[in-house]
C-alpha cells in the first residue's frame, strides 16, 4: 500500500522503466480492453482525411501491442470495427476493410516471434473475402502461441451478441437440452463470443468520448472503466501504463466490502 502511495506522488519524476518495474510488482489486469477512439479527429486537426487517422492507428495497435505483452496483460481486446460501423461512408469503410490486410501482412511475422496469439470476436462471415481470409490466416498462424490473446472485435455489436446467445439457448430449451432453471449467468457466459475469455478487468476508452458504444456490455458488469482525452492515434505506452497503475490504485468489491469494511 505504501509503495502505491509513493508512487502516485512521485510518478511524474520517475523515469519510465522505473515505473513499468513497480508496475509489475502489482497486480497486472489480465484482460484489457479499449475502444480506439479519435482516429477522424486526429486526422482533422491536421487537416488530413480520415482514412489517414486510421493508418496512423494502426501504428498504434503495433506500439500498445508490444507495450501491454511486456507489462504482461494476458488479453488484450481492441474495438476494431462495430456493426454500426457500416454506415460510415464506403470509401472510409472500404479503408478500414484493408487495414486487417495490411498490419497482419507486416506485423504477423512480429506477433508470431512475440508468441501472440491472434482471435477475433464479431460476424467474420459477413466481413469481405481478403479481410476474412487476413483474420483467418492470422489466427491459423498464431493459435498455438501461448503469450498474449489479441483479440480483435471486428464487426461486432454486443446487442447483436447477446441477441444471438438467447436464441442459442431459446434452441436448446426447445430441443429439450435444457429447461428454464437451467438458464443462469454461466449459461449466457457459455454462449457469447468471449466464453473463452476472461470477463475485461480494465476497459480503456480514448478520444474524451464517455460511453460503451455497444462493447461488451455483459462482460464488462464489474470492469474497471478508465477513460481519456488522448486520441488513439497518440496514445503510447505511458497512456497505458498511466491506465495500469490507476486501475491498480483502485479496489474492485464486486459489489461486496472488503474486510476492513465490514466492522
């Protein structure tokens, strides 16, 4: 507790490596999850398009990547590209469909030699064939590594996957598989898309934007929110090791007390 206290007061003069060393000393969120957030914005304050913002992201996911493997976050899930994404304009749609060909076509080489396993979670069916085949490829390539889980959302909607895991179950309760008493929390876990995902610890929201957007709204009932104005095109790694050593200051009661608490 002491050292945590010393460290708030003191993290704006130690030098980085310091910091990531005292970070590690403490509880590391296993799951980190982030919408990025600010790509548009980082490119109109430059006067650039859009689409620009978004190449400059991606450079991002590599740095944060790297960054959040080294802390040692086991999970980490980035908000790639929601359902409502579609009604974006085509031509900044079709850029975004490109970006999944582009960074596993330069960096799987890195993530492979990182031990990074690969997945993704959203309708992959409904993606078009060469962004399919990138994420396909990518995952084929990286599923016995063993370090951390990337995991892209990509064409996911969280009402959409809730949605989809009661009509799953609606299916077993009618074939008989199961009755009404046997639908409980672990039951809809087991169907979503991250049943084999721990639930986030740590969700990052860039950008100044203060909402879920439709993002794992069932797993995130007890995550720890952390929100910033930084856009994602400049968030790095003192961003995340700023998000880290805030999550760590906190304490997580899952709507229980903690001992001291109770007397």
């Amino acid at each position: 507790m002491l050292e945590k206290i010393i460290r708030k007061k003191t993290e704006g003069q130690s030098p980085l490596t310091e910091r990531i060393e005292l970070v590690k000393k403490e509880q590391i969120p296993a799951h980190v999850a982030i919408i990025m957030d600010g790509n548009g914005r980082w490119a109109k304050k430059r006067s650039l398009p859009r689409i620009a913002g978004h190449h400059e992201g991606m450079k991002t996911v590599r740095k944060i990547t790297r960054f959040a493997n080294e802390l040692g976050v086991k999970v980490l899930t980035l908000y790639a590209f929601s359902t409502e994404n579609w009604k974006r304009p085509k031509i900044e749609v079709e850029f975004l469909m490109q970006l999944p060909n582009e960074f596993l076509g330069v960096y799987l080489p890195e993530l492979i030699e990182q031990n990074v396993q690969v997945k993704m979670i959203g309708d992959i069916d409904s993606l078009p064939r060469h962004t399919r085949q990138a994420i396909t490829k990518a995952m084929e390539s990286t599923k016995d590594n063993t370090g951390l889980i990337l995991n892209f959302a990509m064409n996911y909607g969280s009402r959409v996957e809730i949605v989809k895991a009661v009509q799953q179950i609606a299916q077993m309760a009618t074939e008989g598989k199961i009755n009404v008493h046997d639908i409980n929390e672990e039951l809809i876990s087991s169907q979503l898309m991250t049943r084999n995902l721990p639930e986030p610890d740590l969700l990052i929201r860039t950008s100044g934007e203060v909402r879920l957007s439709n993002f794992m709204l069932w797993q995130s009932a007890y995550t720890e929110f952390w929100f910033t104005d930084t856009l994602w095109p400049d968030f790095d790694d003192q961003s995340l090791l700023k998000a880290v050593e805030d999550y760590q200051l906190r304490s997580r009661r899952y709507g229980g007390l903690k001992g001291e608490e109770t007397n």
